[in-house]
C-alpha cells in the first residue's frame, strides 16, 4: 500500500534553545524529537560544509534531513509527502524540496519530486501529534541523533 504523509514539526528550527518534534501521520505515525544541542551543532556543520555562493538559510537543509530521518523507514510504502508550510516562499520550497529529494534518491533513485509538496497541514494528525509530542503527551518513536546527521552531511 503506498501512503500520502503528512510532516509537522513543532517548536520551529530555529527556535535554537529548545528541542523540535517532527511528526509523521497518515498510515504511518512516528514522532522523533531533535534535542537543540544537535540541532545547533547540525547547523554550525552544515554553515561549514557549505560553499558561500550555495549558502541558504540553515533551516531549510534541516528541515529536509530532519523529514528524510522521519519518512526514512517507511519510503518503500510512500506515494507522497506533503510538509508543513513553515517556510514561506518559492526559495524556501524549492530548498526543501531539492534537499530532501537528494536524500531520498539515495534509497529510492526514481522517486520524483514532484511527489513532494510543501502546504499547509494545520489541525491535520501530524500537527496534532507533533504538539503532543512536544508536550511529552505520547511517547515519541527515537531521537534524532548528531552522528545520523553527520552521515547526511557525509562528515
């Protein structure tokens, strides 16, 4: 069966003090929580890593490894993925897309991406389940961890 997912992530990236929830729903549920020290020291890697003329604003690279770890086991089973509009803008979309699609077509070469779109998903089982993550209301699935970070980056 393939699936249309949904992502959400609660307390926003670069809210850079305090943990983030990005949430998978729609046939699939799993919350992972990002610690802030990772998500800071993920971005000084990727500030790093990142040629000056390439430079965008960190989050969006985040926000596509940070979906890719959450989506990861189950993209054998993905048709779509539709990621929360946090980010306004067509350059902000096109770097979340872009990102994420590279990532994806490490494990699934063929996989477009015109299968990812980036809308609003407020009120939907994902934003409900990242807020109650975020609230230590459930249990979240794993925690996103720097070194799966670092094998991203490619460190």
């Amino acid at each position: 069966m393939a699936y249309i997912v949904y992502v959400d992530i609660s307390a926003k990236i670069e809210d850079w003090p305090k943990d983030s929830i990005v949430a998978v729903t729609n046939g699939i549920s799993r919350a992972l929580r990002v610690p802030a020290d990772v998500k800071q020291t993920a971005a000084a890697l990727i500030e790093k890593a990142t040629p000056p003329q390439e430079s965008k604003p960190v989050q969006f690279t985040l926000m596509a490894m940070f979906t890719y770890l959450a989506v990861r086991p189950y993209l054998g089973e993905i048709s779509r993925i539709v990621i929360d509009r946090d980010y306004s803008g067509e350059v902000a979309h096109r770097a979340i897309v872009r990102q994420l699609i590279k990532l994806i077509r490490r494990d699934y070469p063929k996989f477009k991406a015109a299968h990812i779109r980036i809308d609003n998903v407020a009120d939907t089982a994902a934003d409900i389940l990242a807020r109650m993550a975020y609230q230590n209301r459930v249990v979240i699935d794993g925690v996103v961890t720097l070194a799966e970070i670092q094998a991203l980056i490619g460190e």
